[in-house]
C-alpha cells in the first residue's frame, strides 16, 4: 500500500471515530444510555451510509491532503451539509424513521462537524501544513459579470404552480388545494429561487458552451432544493403534506425545465443566424448585381461537349428514380450538356453548395427535398450564381399537396386527416406566427417546414428561374426549372396576412394595393407561368389557379379580401367603383387602345364586370372600354347606372369573385 493511500486510509478512520463519538455522545447526553432501540439502530444506519456515500462521491480524504487548511474547510461544510440533507431526505422518505428526535439528529450532525474541525485543525497543526496559501490574492481582481435571463424565471414560476395543481388534481381529483397546501407553495418558490441564484441557474454565461454546461446549475439547483426541502419538512414536523405530491413536483419541474433550457441553449446557438434574401438590397449582396436589367446576357462562347452527360446521368439515377430521368430527358436535351458542367447533389446545407465554382454548371440536380433547407431564397439564389445562363436546375419538394396524398395513402382516412391536421399547425402554422416561430426554427432548424407548390415555384420566379415542368412521383413534386433572368430586384415580397400589390393606377402611376392574403406567399411572381399553363376562363380570372388557399376562396366569394382596399380609397388611389387596379403583367393582355385609356380614370374597388358580367377576356376588354367611355362623357350617371347593376347582382343575383 503506497503512502498516499495509507494517509488516505488512516485519515478516513479517524473521521469514522469522530462520526461515532458524535453519535454515541448525542445519545448519551439526550437519551442517557448508549442502549439503541431498532429506530435508533436504523437512523444510525443512515448516517454511516450517508457519511460513506458523501465521502466517496466528494473523495473527501484524497482532496484534504496537500492542501490549506482554510481549502479543506470549505470541503468539510460542504461535506456536513450533504450528510445533513441525506439524513433528513432518508427520514422524510421512510415513515418509520419520522419519530427520531430533531435535537438528536441535527445534534450529531453539529457535534460530528465541530469534532471534525477540531481533529482536521490538530492534524494541520501537528503535519506543519500551510493554514493558507500566501500567494494566493484575497480579492479577485475581476470578477465574471453574471446576466440574469430573466424570461427563463418567469417560466420555472409559472411551471412551479401549474406542475403543484397539476399534480395535486391528478392525486385528489380537483383543482383545489388541501387546507395549508398553499403554505408549500410559498416555501417551494423560496427554494427554487435561493437554490436557482444561488448555483446562477438563470445565467446567460451558462449557455455560451455546451448544453452540459446550461443544464448542470439545473440539476445542481434541483438536487439542493429536495435536500433543502427534506430539512424544512423533518425540522418543522410537516409530514402531513403528501411526500409524493412535493417531491414529484420537483422532479417534473426539472423534467420541463431540461426541455425549456434546450430550446433557449439551441436557440442561442443556432436561433440567430441570418435573414433570409426577400429585398433588392439583400440580392445584390449576394450576387453582386448592380443594374436593374433583369435580362440575362447572351454566351458569348458555348463550350463543346466532350462527353454528354445523358449515359452517366441514367447510372446515376438507375436506383433512386427511373420515372426521374424520364421527365428530366423529356424537358432537356440532354445530349448537349457535359458531364463536367454537371452537378449531382442531395443536401440541404446553403454551404456544400457554396463550394461549387461559380457560373459552371448547365445542369444542378438536388435530390434533397427543398422542405428542409432552412432559407428556400438564398438557397435557390446560390444555386442560380452557379449556373450558367439558361442552365437547368431539377429540384424536388414535399408540398402541401403531396403530404396530404402520402399521409391517406399511409393511413385509414380519418386518422390521415388528424394526423395531418396536427402536422399543418405545427410545420404550416407554427413557423409563422410570432415568438412561437422562433422556437420552431430552434427545435427543427426548419427541416420538414409544409410549404406549397405555389410558394416554392414563386421563390424560383423571384430568384431569376422559370419553371419548364413538374411532376409528381411517389407524394414528392419534382420541378426543372431554367435560369432565365437576373432575380428580382424591385420587389419585396410580402410574407404576412396583408399583401402589398403593385398596380397600374391613373396616369399609369404605379400604386400599392392593399388586400387581406388569398394567395400563397410569393404567388404575385407566378401569374406568367399560370397564364402559360391555364390561360383564362370565365370571368378573365386564371382556372385552376392553384395560388389561392382553401381560406382565400372563401374570402374572395365573400369580398372580405377587399376590406384593406378601403385604406387605399381614404388615400385616394382607387375609388368605390371603377376598373380594377392591374399589374403590368396581367394589363399587357389589354388592347392598347385600353391601355390608354386606363390612364385617364381612378381604378376602383368594384368593377364594370359586376355590372356586365362578362365570360372571356375580349368580353371583359369591351365592357372596361364601355364603360371607360361613358364615363368620359358623362361620369356621375354612368357611376349611378353601373353601380345600380353591380349592387343588384352582387346582392340579388349572387355575382362573386372566383
């Protein structure tokens, strides 16, 4: 046996001795006779295990050699008070240990830490050990700067009383509490929060590191808060309160409080990254884009093909989808593009494609769904800066849609419903709403987000693609789109309930429309491909406009949409009747003879359509240019005629927008 470890050893018996002559001594003073009885015999018990337990976990004997006597101090209380808490948790716990006196115990706890301190201050004595280290300064020149998270308080108050009642109408069947029940309350807050500040649980520094590190003041606080908690209850005689309603408490609260201490810890380490790219600003910064030209230069060279990529690509795609290949030969001439200019990827990390090269690749494949990249813009603005002109880039996505189809596929109908309903609120919902979206984006980093279609083909317009075609295959929506344009830069897309439309106003001055969102986000960017796609149908709108929300077609058919409309009237850009405010996209359809004489007239909420009720474009080019014209002539009997009959079929005949 080495030295160390006899020292080691000798020193643990001689704590041992002390620990009995305490014990024996108290029960010779209080009862006046060492004589046990069986209750005796198991709280002395309790205190040799406790003693042992404190001594190995804390490695008391080991620590105490070679240092200061003042260093061993602060391990000896630390010591005595964990035998007192272990004592005191043992006896609340087992009810036949509920009789022992107070004075005896607490008195062989007192007198085990006085001998302790004077056997400890003779050893020092004796050994010729450093009473304190000299060198060591009194004062901290600099002391860390503790920040309070105050939000993380409120929360643990507020789980404390919701966790007490909730446990408390579990075991009683009620919310209301047994007679004294809310003294605990009281002294419970009193723990948590002495034992919370006291091991800086609530400190933002804890969160700088590692999750271990943010949650160990967590446990250190909940372990010193039953200990404290088993003191008040011996001390104080409180064994009427139910054990298991405080003591579960306890440990419910710290369950909560590791989830609570992840989301803030993840949040803090990856909930502030950078904004997605939706302004002019924002795209020239990426991009380095500097004129408002959106049109793409022309190649001034095309490279030859050395080896086309169409053999390696049908390897490539052999195991994943054959229907894939299919569609992407169908759409592109796959015998001009070569292999090296080709770029195979599934990932849905914005930084492995930042290593591409830039301004290479004809053909940008990316197997990964696009649901799970956490910023659809600047992912879809590097993809674009490493194309070529009018290269393709073949994405995939799990849209709205297709989830729908692939959980009542999976699953019996209503529970398909249910379980896509909660999927909805949180994927859909929870990313949108405020401070609720912060904590989404912490949990999943965005991963598996519900987006639609219209969203996803929106964010491609708004970044310079165009889409050439879309398929479905097994619930996931696969699109090729091409690089066709410089991204938007004039636009700054509206993502809340209130969406902002550019139009055509009087003197083809460009206004903002405000109307309650019946649209998907980034749909106003769409209505070039859906007239490429639908066309028009009746009434001039586009059929089959999958643009518009289940909710949207509800509000169109009830005009609630218009109702922000009414803050552009008290400006004075529309007025209640007259042509519908258009975009330039959608007026470049009229005649020009029409568009001229837009011009000359306010556009208004409701429209000559109400009045005519027109089926197809020419219809509704002729009533606008009727109405327009009488209006000219003579404007307070046409807007009387005109809005007599768009009141009599909205209201009568039932006449709604679709």
């Amino acid at each position: 046996m080495s030295k160390p470890v006899r020292h080691n050893f000798m020193i643990g018996l001689i704590d041992f001795f002390l620990l009995n002559v305490a014990l024996f001594s108290v029960q010779l003073i209080k009862r006046g006779s060492l004589e046990l009885s069986n209750i005796y015999m198991a709280l002395f018990v309790v205190f040799y295990l406790a003693w042992l337990a404190v001594a190995l976990f804390m490695r008391k004997f080991r620590k105490i050699i070679g240092k200061t006597f003042f260093d061993s101090l602060v391990l000896i209380i630390k010591s005595n008070m964990a035998i007192v808490f272990i004592v005191s948790f043992s006896i609340v716990l087992w009810a036949q240990l509920t009789a022992v006196s107070r004075m005896q115990t607490f008195g062989a706890c007192g007198a085990f830490f006085l001998l302790e301190l004077v056997g400890f201050l003779f050893f020092y004595i004796v050994s010729g050990n450093k009473f304190f280290d000299k060198q060591r300064s009194g004062i901290k020149d600099k002391t860390a700067s503790i920040t309070t998270y105050h939000p993380l308080v409120f929360i643990d108050a507020v789980l404390l009383i919701a966790i007490f009642i909730g446990i408390n109408y579990i075991k009683r069947g009620s919310f209301s509490l047994p007679p004294r029940y809310d003294q605990m309350i009281l002294i419970l807050y009193g723990l948590l929060f002495a034992t919370s500040f006291i091991v800086k649980k609530y400190d933002k520094n804890n969160f700088n590191s590692t999750y271990t590190t943010a949650i160990g003041p967590c446990i250190k606080a909940t372990i010193i808060m039953g200990a404290a908690l088993s003191v008040i209850v011996f001390a104080l005689r409180l064994f009427y309160y139910s054990r298991l309603h405080l003591y579960s408490t306890i440990v419910i609260l710290f369950g909560f409080e590791i989830m609570v201490y992840y989301v803030y810890y993840a949040y803090r380490k990856r909930g502030k990254l950078d904004e997605d790219i939706e302004t002019a600003d924002e795209v020239r910064a990426v991009l380095d884009i500097a004129d408002q030209d959106r049109h793409l230069p022309e190649e001034k060279s095309i490279l030859p093909v050395k080896e086309a990529v169409e053999i390696k690509l049908k390897y490539a795609l052999e195991f994943f989808s054959e229907t894939l290949f299919d569609f992407i030969k169908k759409n592109i001439d796959l015998s001009k593009i070569d292999r090296n200019h080709t770029a195979i990827m599934s990932t849905d990390e914005i930084e492995d494609i930042q290593n591409l090269d830039e301004n290479r690749h004809c053909l940008f494949i990316n197997l990964h769904k696009t649901n799970d990249v956490r910023w659809f813009n600047r992912y879809f603005l590097h993809v674009y800066s490493k194309m070529k002109p009018k290269g393709y880039f073949i994405g995939k996505a799990h849209t709205i849609g297709t989830r729908k189809k692939y959980y009542l596929d999976k699953y019996p109908k209503y529970i398909a419903k249910l379980i896509y309903c909660a999927n909805f609120i949180w994927t859909r919902v929870c990313p949108k709403l405020p401070y609720i979206k912060k904590i989404y984006f912490t949990i999943t980093r965005g991963r598996n987000r519900m987006v639609s279609k219209a969203e996803i083909f929106g964010r491609l317009y708004f970044s310079g693609f165009k889409v050439v075609d879309e398929l479905e295959i097994e619930n996931r929506l696969f699109f090729i789109a091409q690089k066709v344009k410089k991204p938007s830069l004039n636009k700054n897309p509206s993502y809340g309930p209130i969406v902002r439309l550019k139009r055509t106003g009087f003197n083809g001055k460009m206004i903002t429309v405000y109307k309650f969102r019946t649209m998907y986000p980034y749909s106003e960017f769409l209505q070039e491909y859906i007239y490429e796609q639908n066309y028009l149908k009746k009434g001039g709108k586009f059929r089959d406009d999958f643009r518009i929300t289940g909710w949207g077609k509800y509000m169109r058919a009830t005009w609630f949409d218009e109702l922000p409309g009414l803050y552009n009237w008290l400006k004075g850009d529309l007025k209640l009747f007259g042509v519908r405010p258009l975009s330039k996209q959608y007026l470049a359809l009229y005649t020009k003879e029409l568009q001229e004489l837009r011009k000359k007239v306010v556009p208004g909420l409701v429209p000559p359509f109400y009045a005519d009720l027109p089926d197809t474009l020419p219809e509704i080019i002729e009533s606008e240019l009727r109405y327009i014209k009488s209006y000219l002539k003579a404007p307070l009997k046409t807007q009387a005629r005109y809005t007599w009959k768009s009141y009599k079929n909205i209201i009568v005949n039932g006449a709604r927008s679709h």
